[in-house]
C-alpha cells in the first residue's frame, strides 16, 4: 500500500528518524522534501505555504492511482503496529475517504492521516478543497475539510477507529493504539515539542505501567492550575 507524506526541511527530523522507522514493511513510501524554509510552527506563512503544496500533491496521488487505497500522512506521526491488513480491509466498504477524529467531545476531523478511494469522488472532494484555500489565505486545510464535511454534499466517508490516536484525544494513549500524532503543540519550538512526545511514547511502551502511571502523574498540577485559572 503506498503511503504518500510530504514534509519541509524543519520537519526532516521527523520523517527520518521517526516516522520512516517507524513504518511497517507493508508500506511503500512516496516521499516528497517541498523547497520551504522556516520553522514550520502551527499556522505560520511557511505552514500554510506548505498545506497547499500538500493538497496540489494529493490531488496528483489521486489522478496516478485511479481505483486504489492510498494513504496520506503526515510526519509528525509514528506506526506502533502492523497496520497494514486493516487499512487493506478497509477496501471493501463503500466510504470514499477515512479520517482520525479531532477529539471524542467534537465531530470534526483531524487530517493528518487520511485514507483515501482513489476516483472522480475524492479527485473532486479535493479540487474544492483547494479552491476553499485560495479563497481563503489564512485557512488551512483541515479547517477547510471540515468546513465541507460537516455543511456539504461530500462523498461517502467514515472516521477511523480511536485506536489511530492522536494527542487531542488525550493523555495516555491506550495500549492498543496502533498509531500516534503528535497533533497538538503549543508556541514556539513545535518540532522539538513533537519529539518530546515521541520520546515520551517510547517511553511508556518500553516500561510499561509503572511509566504510564508517572505521565498521567506529573501532569496532575499542570492540569489542576489550567482548571483554576482557565489559562487554556
């Protein structure tokens, strides 16, 4: 199954040394490094910059695999199973794109992993996403995604199971999580904060309860002062 990802010079880290290790061997990777400087951080000019180049190389992958499954991804995420027989299952149901979930508490999706129907259904579905993002600079393209999901005529599409994770789906993962994006960062420094996450699900998986009783500990009184005093 081939498994398209695109990424700039700041994320270079991510893909090599922890997406692509990651990556079980039933994966064909179709990799592109896009010419944009900058750090990257969530919603700067060089993040949207590269959100469109993203969506123009989807629509390309549609076009060259006409009646395949192909999967879109982004690098900030590591594989944690075999994952590979799951998404081939996906082939006989009838939706033409699959979605992790935003969060539990909301509806919208996260598109950071998509699976996608090769057609005219998807090929469509993305020529309007893009024209969203040239009507509109400062979106990007999970806000114009779920803009046409949830108000739209779309294609038939589905959410992947909760055990294709990600950081807004909170803290721990489950154990049979088959995947990890680290979603969600804050401020500056958003790849070294990526990293930390990594690091930190390594962590839990190499030591098991013992660790993941110290992360949910130490974030009590983090947690306890957001609540009191709605810094969020």
């Amino acid at each position: 199954m081939k498994i398209f990802c695109c990424y700039t010079p700041a994320h270079e880290v991510l893909f090599r040394d922890y997406f692509c290790p990651s990556l079980p061997a039933g994966f064909d990777v179709v990799s592109t490094k896009l010419a944009i400087s900058g750090s990257g951080d969530y919603l700067s000019p060089e993040f949207l910059e590269c959100i469109r180049e993203k969506v123009a190389l989807i629509r390309e992958s549609i076009e060259r695999n006409a009646g395949e499954i192909v999967v879109w991804s982004d690098v900030d995420i590591i594989i944690l199973a075999d994952v590979v027989p799951l998404l081939e299952h996906l082939a006989g149901a009838p939706e033409t794109m699959w979605f992790q979930r935003e969060s539990p508490r909301m509806p919208d999706v996260n598109t950071g992993f998509i699976i996608i129907r090769c057609g005219p259904q998807a090929g469509e579905f993305f020529k309007r996403i893009a024209n969203a993002l040239e009507e509109k600079p400062d979106w990007n393209e999970q806000r114009a995604v779920n803009d046409l999901l949830l108000n739209g005529d779309t294609p038939k599409w589905a959410y992947l199971p909760p055990i294709f994770y990600a950081r807004t789906h909170g803290w721990p993962p489950p154990k049979d999580a088959v995947l990890y994006h680290a979603n969600y960062t804050k401020g500056p420094d958003g790849v070294g904060q990526k990293i930390d996450q990594f690091k930190e699900i390594q962590f839990l998986r190499r030591r098991g309860a013992p660790a993941r009783a110290w992360s949910i500990l130490r974030r009590i009184p983090a947690l306890i002062w957001r609540r009191l005093f709605q810094t969020d």
